[in-house]
C-alpha cells in the first residue's frame, strides 16, 4: 500500500524532475565541448546559473557559448516554473491530502477485523453505513458512482473506510478486507448485481455473513442457493409496514391520503382488483394463491360481496369471485393482477 503511494508521487514530479537533470547534463557536456571547460568548471557554471548568483564564468564565453548560455537560462526557468506549478499543485489543490487520506484509509484497513462491508451508497446503502457507525461498528464502504462517491469525499468517521470501486470485483472485495470481515451487506442497484457480490463474497469467504436486499421477490431462491445468509425484500417490507400503520389508523383513507404525498412512494398507487369469473385465484386461500411473489404487490385487504374493508387478510382465508382486493404497486404490477384475476382493462 506504502509502494502505491510512493509510487503516485513520483508519477506527479517525475517530468519536472526528469527535465531538470536532461538540462543539467546538456549543459555539462555543452560547457565541456562548446568552451572547453573541466568538469568541474562545467558543474561551476551550470550552478551558477541556474541559481542567478552571478559570481562571472570561469573563463570568458565566446558568442556560441552566449547563445548556449541563454538557451540554458530560458529552458532551466520554463522547467523550474512547471516543477514550481507541479508542487503549488499538489499542495494546494488537494494532491497531497488525498494521498495521505489514502494512506490512513489503507492502514486502517490493515488493522480492520471483524467489520462491515456496505456495498453500494444509495439511500438504503447510506442509511445502513449511518447507522452501523452510529452503533460504533467498523465500516468498509464500497461504492463506484462518481456522483456518490462526490458527496463522500468531505465525509469522515473514524470507524468508516470508503473505498472507490465495483463491489462485483474480487480485487475491492479483497482490498476491503473480505477475509477478515464479519458481515457484507449487498444494496446495489440491481438484483444481478447483488448476487454477484454474494457469490464472490462466499467464494472468498465461507465464514462471512451475507444480508442482501432483492428488488424482485422471484429472485429470493436464487440468492439462497448463492448463499445469502438473510434477504431483506423490500415488498415484504413495505407490506409489513403498511399493514402496521394501515391497521393501527383511526381512519386508514387518512393513511392513503398520507402516503400518497410521499415522494419515494410517488410511482406506487393504490387500486381496487375486482376478482373475476376465469382466474386462477378463486377458490384459493392467499397463501395459495401467492400474490407478492407473482406480482410484488402488497394485499392491503379485501371487500367481499358481504362485508366492508377486511384489512389484512389472514393467509387462509378463501379468495371468492367477485371480491375485490385493495393492493399496493406501481402500475404494471397492478395491471399483472388485473390479467391474473380477469377483470377487463
């Protein structure tokens, strides 16, 4: 890790550095061969220069060695002012800080055991780093949006490393400390994505707990056989959290009219599914007839022919024609159960 740092530094300086000594040997040489000078003098006088003291040469310059004289001048203060610009730079721009930061990053993670790996910074990402370091747990951070990774550069917590990268690569799941960790939490983008952190994240090691979040309900039996430890499906969720809140309202409309204002559920609606005569769902209990998982929607309740708003209906109860099922969804979900359940589009 050391070697890598060392190693940007020398790319920052090595053309400045580089042209500073190629000026220093032609003009050695230029002195010898030009004006006949020793080495000695040649050194003298190339110092001399270059630093301005203006001490008069060792022998007196005929007109090439002028001429070579103020090519020296012009080509050693174009090279001084890049190398002086290189370093204003690297210390003024943030060069050097980053590469300390790196430094501290790297040792820190030498010295992690037992951590937490997050992998990806979204809102579910962010709010699980949040967390785990407000418990004060080890934190490793992996996230390879530009625009992410910009909001965190000004982020610092002592128990929080961020690493740049893609979490699906072994080398950062490596570099995060995979061996060493307890816990990886997977909250990328796509459900692809997280089953391939799973998978390589087993595959490096078999000890590590994985807790993965699963956009699509479907998918759970895969991350299973990849080896997730937990699946955390955001319908299940969402349909835990909105029964809770549906059923402990006075006035569950007042809920709907509630959510309906809430930005991150603005793509998810709230709809009537009439059952029909033809679908499958008749005669099935809702256990049976397995809603969520075919089409992600969360089953808020139910109007049968006999009865008003039954909240929360209980896995074995019986599914009848004509009922007519509040769900929870975005459009193409709803339109999924209205196909199922027969009802005219």
């Amino acid at each position: 890790m050391n070697r890598h740092i060392r190693s940007q530094i020398w790319r920052q300086f090595l053309v400045p550095i580089s042209a500073l000594i190629l000026i220093l040997i032609v003009g050695i040489l230029g002195y010898i061969f030009i004006e006949g000078y020793t080495p000695l003098n040649a050194l003298y006088m190339m110092v001399i220069t270059f630093a301005t003291i203006g001490y008069g040469e060792p022998q007196p310059l005929d007109a090439e060695g002028r001429v070579f004289t103020i090519l020296l001048i012009i080509a050693g203060f174009t090279a001084g002012f890049y190398a002086i610009g290189k370093l204003s730079s690297f210390l003024l721009e943030g060069e050097l800080a980053k590469l300390l930061k790196i430094k501290r990053m790297n040792t820190a993670l030498e010295n992690m055991k037992n951590h937490y790996i997050v992998c990806g910074y979204g809102k579910t990402g962010k709010r699980v780093m949040e967390d785990l370091l407000r418990t004060g747990k080890k934190v490793v951070l992996i996230e390879s949006n530009p625009e992410r990774n910009e909001k965190l550069k000004d982020f610092y917590d002592k128990n929080l490393v961020h690493i740049i990268g893609d979490a699906t690569n072994d080398e950062i799941l490596i570099q995060a400390g995979i061996e060493r960790a307890k816990i990886l939490i997977a909250v990328l983008t796509s459900d692809a994505e997280n089953l391939f952190v799973t998978l390589s994240a087993k595959d490096l090691n078999k000890d590590i707990k994985v807790i993965t979040r699963v956009e699509d309900a479907s998918s759970a039996a895969k991350f299973r056989k990849a080896g997730t430890d937990f699946i955390i499906s955001q319908i299940d969720l969402a349909s835990d959290r909105i029964v809770s809140l549906a059923t402990s309202t006075t006035d569950f409309f007042s809920f709907v009219e509630l959510t309906d204002g809430k930005e991150e559920l603005r793509d998810y609606k709230f709809r009537l599914v009439e059952i029909r005569s033809g679908s499958d769902l008749i005669g099935k209990t809702y256990r049976e007839a397995n809603i969520p998982q075919r089409t992600n929607l969360v089953v808020i309740g139910c109007y049968s022919a006999d009865s008003d708003l039954q909240v929360n209906p209980k896995a074995d109860d019986v599914i009848s024609l004509g009922d007519r099922l509040l769900v929870f969804g975005k459009d193409d979900e709803i339109t999924l159960l209205k196909k199922i359940g027969k009802e005219p589009k």
